[in-house]
C-alpha cells in the first residue's frame, strides 16, 4: 500500500506543475487548444507501455466506463479548468482543485459504494471549507472563476470514480486512449473555435507538459486509485495544488497572500485525517477475473509465477476464487462494499 501511497503523491507532484506552467502558455494558445496539445501529449508518452499488454475481451460495462472517464475528465474537464485559469491567478486556481476530492468523495459514496469513515469525512469537510474560504477572499471575479473550476473538478470526480473501478484496462492503456480520444476532439474543436498559435513553441512545450503532467501523473494515479480507493487517492492527489501554489509564488511572480496559507494549511489537516483512516471488518469476495497491478504478498492474489518475488508488483489479467476473511483494508478494486 505504501507504494500506491507514493504513487498518488508523484502524480500530484507533476499534476501541481501544470496549473501555473499552462497558464503561461495560455498567453499563445487558446483554452480548447490546449487541453488538445496537453492531452495528445500524454497519448504519445504512454501509447508504447500500453502496447505492452495485449488487451483481451473486455466486459462492456469496463469499456463505457473508459468512455466516460473520456468524456468527462478528458473533453470536459480540462477545457472548464482552462478558462478558469484566465480569469484567476494561477495560486488560487491551484488550490481551487482541491474541491476535486470532495466531488469525488461524494460521488463515490452516493453512486459507487465507497465506504467513507468518520475522519475521511472529516478530510472532505475541511477541503470543501478551506476552498470555498479562499473563493470568497478572491472577490466577484474569483466567484465566477471559481464556478468553472467547481465544475471542472466534478467532471474529474466523475472520471476519478469510474476508473478507479475500471479492471479491463492497464493505467498506460486508460490513459492513452483518454488521451488519444480528448486529444483530436479539443484540437478539433480548437481549430474551428480558436485563432491557431503563432509559432511551434508553445506547441511543442504544451506536448512535453502534457506528457509529464497529463500522461505520466495519470498512469501514477490510476494504479494508486485502483488499490487506494477514488476518495483516498484523491484526498492524496489534493497535494498537487501545494506543488502549483509553489511554482506560482516562484516563477510568476505571484503575490503570496494569507489567505492562501491559511487554505494550505486547512487542506494538509485533511491529508492527515485520510491518512489516520482505517476500516476492518470480516468480508467475502465473490469469484472474479480482471485486469489490474498487483503482488501476491497481499492475501489476495495466490495464483504462481515461477521465479517472481512476490513482493513484484505485475498486471496481467488473473482470476480469483471466491474468499473470506478479515483485514484493515480500503476501497480498491477488490473491496467496493
């Protein structure tokens, strides 16, 4: 569990840089633009780890869940988030996506049967408070501002929940289609709506953004939210916009403001709670096969490989015979009760 942990909090960490880097590339290419460059970057950047696993048949529910994750979290998501991000300082964007962990927490508690204790609560009330505290600081501007990045985030609390419980797909192949697919429908709809840029520069510096912060952050997340949980993994991700309010301050030049570091400090209470979180009970899992990471010094994945530790974290597709025990766990792939 350790390494998914570390897993989520890396592709915070790369996710946190893109809210101040885009905004700067925001000066030359348009909102729709954009998020096309961004995605499309993070397809080719994982287009040859997901060939590496041939992809067998699929369940038809696995494969409109990728289309909804598609939909809301690679067309929607980031072209609301961008236009946000003209009309507020890229420090407070940043941490305006905090709010994405709460949508994703209640989504996951009233659609996809994520269990939430008391102290995630908790994590999900003072992220709400500390967010909605920074929006009213902002003034008019920072409430209209804020109203697209709120939406923004409960497109991605849609995606979040839906792959979080996708097993018909490895992260590198979720996330290269994601982005193959988000990719062509925002440059498309980019090419009729918005001027094209000048020169090749932002392009090209959009695509390398894209990759590390769209492409490689999101293959992090995706296998962290598979054996974390949406809501835990998100209240992880929250970090991203500590990342973004740094390199705000540092490289734009932007002012640091009070209220800021009285939400950053909300928001990291939140962090900790999720983290002093636990859940145990006995439980049965019925017979399935699926698609997903994982080791078998875990108490869940008894099949053999000859010659591989097992504490090697592999993905291939495996079945499980029905089980029953009882263990600390949390809401992954295998725990949906």
């Amino acid at each position: 569990m350790a390494r998914a942990w570390l897993d989520c909090l890396i592709a915070a960490a790369l996710f946190g840089v893109a809210t101040p880097a885009s905004k700067v590339l925001l000066h030359s290419v348009g909102a729709q633009t954009l998020a096309g460059l961004l995605y499309l970057g993070a397809a080719v950047v994982t287009l040859p780890f997901a060939l590496r696993t041939p992809l067998k048949a699929v369940q038809r529910l696995n494969v409109l869940r990728l289309a909804g994750a598609v939909l809301f979290g690679g067309v929607v998501a980031p072209v609301l988030l961008l236009t946000g991000l003209k009309l507020a300082p890229a420090s407070s964007t940043s941490l305006w996506l905090n709010l994405e962990g709460t949508a994703t927490a209640l989504l996951s508690f009233l659609f996809f049967r994520e269990h939430l204790g008391a102290r995630v609560w908790a994590a999900v009330l003072v992220m709400f408070g500390a967010s909605a505290f920074l929006s009213i600081a902002e003034g008019a501007g920072g409430g209209v501002a804020a109203l697209f990045v709120v939406m923004a985030c409960f497109a991605w609390g849609v995606d979040n929940n839906l792959t979080a419980v996708n097993d018909g797909f490895t992260p590198a192949q979720m996330t290269c289609i994601k982005g193959l697919v988000a990719g062509a429908v925002n440059l498309g709809l980019g090419a009729v709506l918005e001027p094209m840029p000048a020169s090749s520069s932002p392009v090209l510096l959009a695509l390398v953004l894209g990759a590390l912060s769209y492409g490689v952050s999101l293959v992090l997340y995706i296998g962290g939210a598979q054996r974390l949980g949406a809501t835990r993994s998100q209240v992880l991700f929250s970090t991203a916009p500590f990342m973004g309010l740094l390199v705000s301050w540092m490289i734009l030049d932007e002012p640091v403001l009070a209220t800021q570091l009285l939400a950053g400090v909300m928001m990291a209470v939140g962090v900790w709670l999720v983290q002093r979180a636990s859940h145990t009970h006995a439980h049965v899992h019925p017979a399935l096969t699926h698609t997903h990471k994982h080791r078998h010094d875990d108490g869940h994945h008894t099949h053999a490989h000859p010659g591989l530790a097992p504490d090697v974290e592999h993905t291939h597709a495996h079945e499980h015979e029905a089980l029953e025990h009882d263990h600390p766990h949390v809401p992954d792939l295998h725990h949906r009760h």
